[in-house]
C-alpha cells in the first residue's frame, strides 16, 4: 500500500459523508466573521449600523452598498482605529488557532496548545527582553525577532522534554509547560523590575493581552505571516493526516517523521511570536478552536485547518467585541475573556483524554 492510498483513506470520510458538513461549517463561521466584523467596528463611542460600517468599506473600491453615515469624522475612525484593531482580532485568532492545530498535530493529543506549554510565555519573554535590554539589531522587527527566537527554544524544549519512548507524553507536556510558564513569569518579572515605566507598561500588555492600539503596520506584518503559514500548513496536511496513523506508520510510507516535526514545529513558533509581539498572550484559542472542528469534522487536517482559520478568527472578533461592550466605556484585557472561556474548557478536555487514555475520543 503507497502513502498515497493511505493518505486517500485517512481523509475518506471527510471527502464522502461528512463533505456536506464541511461545507456547511466553514460556509457558517464565514457568514458569522462578516457579521461580527462588521458588527463589532460599529461599536464604540461613535456608534454605527452594520450598513454604515459597509459602506465605508467599500465605498473606496467604487461599490456604492449600504448606508452613508452621516456623523462627522465617522469614516476616518473607521479606517484609523477600528478596521486595524478588527483586522487583527480576525489574523491573532486564526494565527493561534492555526498554531493550536498544528501543535495537536504534531503532539498526538488535544492537550497541546502554544500557551499550555509555555510558547507564549517564551515568546513575550523574548520580546520583553529587547525591549528592555534595547536591542536594536533587526530595527523595528527586533521585538517580533526576539519573540520568535524565544518561541521557538521554548517549543523545542517542551517537544524535548515531552518525548519518552519514542511517544509524546501527555502528562509530561502539561508539567514541563507548567514548568516553563513558571520560568518566563520570573523572568517577565525581572524585566519588569529592571525596566521604565515604559517598559513595565508595555510588559504588563503582553500579560494580560489586548488588541488597543492595532495598527495597519502590525496588519501589515502579521498579515503576510499568516499566509505563509497557513499554505505551509495546507501542504503538510497530508504527512500529518499520515502520522496521525502512528510514528512507525508513518515511517513506513515514506514520511520524514523528526523533519516533518521540526518543521511544522517552526511554522507554530513563527505564528505564536508573531501574534504575542503585537497583542500580547492570549490563550485557550488554540485549544478550543481546533478541538472543537475536530469534533464535527474528523482527523482530514486540510478540512481542519480552513474550520479553525475562521473559527478562531471568529472566538477572537467576538471576544474583542466583549472586551469593549461588557464593561462601558473600558478595554478588558482580551486575555483574560479567552481564559474565562477556555479554563473550563481544558479542564474538561483533560478529563476527557484522562478517562480515554490519552486518545482523540
């Protein structure tokens, strides 16, 4: 039997019976990221309808829809605030769903996720280091260097650490990123010790997690990432579709098992330092999201990875949306929204894989 044939049968299913449910899942959460785009850049002190807000959007590319606002300076906070800080809300959230889905991936389990394991932490660790320290070395991308230089140490040694026997130890992946979360708080303490008031201010950002401040240069970086990232992913959604069959199958039909690790490895610590040099830790996106398409969806990882683009774009939008509306005229830290959503979420998640042994379920 080639790869091939075992790579036709791994996504069988989605391709026949649950094809329907595909369509109709990404075709949902797309309607409901327009809708929550559209929605969540109408709120604020300047309230404007979803029609408003569309005609705005368009009316640049010559598309006369919706309905002209007629409140002054209306279309320049749109275009200056709103847009950028709903533009980033959708490329973090699917950015850390991504992220997540890789990192279940290449782990084997569902308990794998970038801020579980300490790659946040390592990651805005590194960007608070250059911050502090002043490197100045890549200009104005040597926080987002920083960060990714740190995730990716971060994420090797968990994967490092986590290996037993040639399996990935769940329990081992939760303590050993309980262990490196703990590390970078104290060294995100220090710095915030030994840094300005500038300097504290912007670490504190980083803990808690915001979206405030977006801006079409930070779209401009995060946006070319996510692309790169997500083709990447699409075209080793096949060799993880494969290694979901176990390592020693794997190897058997031909794929590269450490370099296909190592590799999608990097594209989980380019997304995750990318999204925290900008926004600052958000959790439990990459835990839910993923989990959840692939509890209606199935293992095919192609299918998999377009469902959590846009539902993790989606958790993000909306939790941005109530980062700004719970509490009036006040910005919660979007970190903290996610957390509320996603503790109980993993808690339960671990008794799950905890009374099936470790398996998808």
């Amino acid at each position: 039997m080639t790869a091939a044939t075992v790579g036709e049968n791994v996504v069988a299913e989605p391709r026949g019976a649950t094809r329907g449910r595909a369509v109709w899942l990404i075709s949902g959460l797309s309607v409901a990221l327009v809708v929550l785009a559209l929605v969540s850049a109408g709120v604020g002190q300047l309230p404007l309808t979803p029609l408003e807000v569309l005609h705005a959007l368009l009316r640049p590319l010559g598309i006369e829809v919706g309905t002209p606002s007629t409140q002054p300076n209306a279309e320049a906070a749109l275009w200056t605030i709103r847009f950028p800080r709903v533009a980033m809300s959708i490329l973090v959230g699917a950015a850390l769903a991504t992220a997540g889905l890789l990192m279940q991936a290449v782990f084997g389990n569902p308990l794998a996720e970038p801020a579980v394991v300490g790659v946040s932490s390592g990651a805005a660790l590194g960007a608070a280091a250059s911050i502090v320290l002043g490197w100045t070395a890549f200009g104005g991308w040597m926080t987002a260097a920083a960060a990714f230089a740190m995730g990716l140490v971060t994420t090797l040694l968990v994967y490092a650490a986590s290996r037993s026997n040639g399996r990935t130890e769940v329990v081992t992946l939760v303590l050993t990123g309980i262990a490196v979360n703990a590390v970078a708080q104290a060294g995100l303490a220090l710095f915030v010790f030994l840094g300005d008031t500038q300097s504290r201010e912007e670490i504190v950002f980083w803990q808690l997690g915001s979206l405030n401040g977006s801006m079409w240069r930070d779209v401009a970086i995060v946006l070319p990432v996510l692309l790169v990232a997500a083709v990447l992913a699409g075209v080793l959604a096949p060799k993880l579709d494969l290694l979901s069959l176990g390592e020693r199958s794997a190897r058997h039909l031909g794929v590269n098992v450490e370099a296909l690790r190592a590799g999608t490895i990097v594209i989980v610590a380019l997304l995750v330092s990318v999204a925290v040099a900008f926004t600052g830790i958000i959790g439990f996106v990459g835990i839910v999201i993923p989990h959840l398409m692939r509890m209606i969806l199935g293992p095919a990882h192609r299918p998999l990875l377009i469902a959590s683009l846009l539902g993790g774009a989606v958790l993000l939008t909306a939790a941005d949306l109530g980062a700004r509306t719970i509490v009036p005229y006040a910005d919660l830290p979007i970190g903290m929204l996610t957390a509320l959503v996603g503790g109980p979420f993993f808690f339960w998640l671990l008794r799950r894989t905890r009374a099936k042994a470790g398996g998808w379920g």
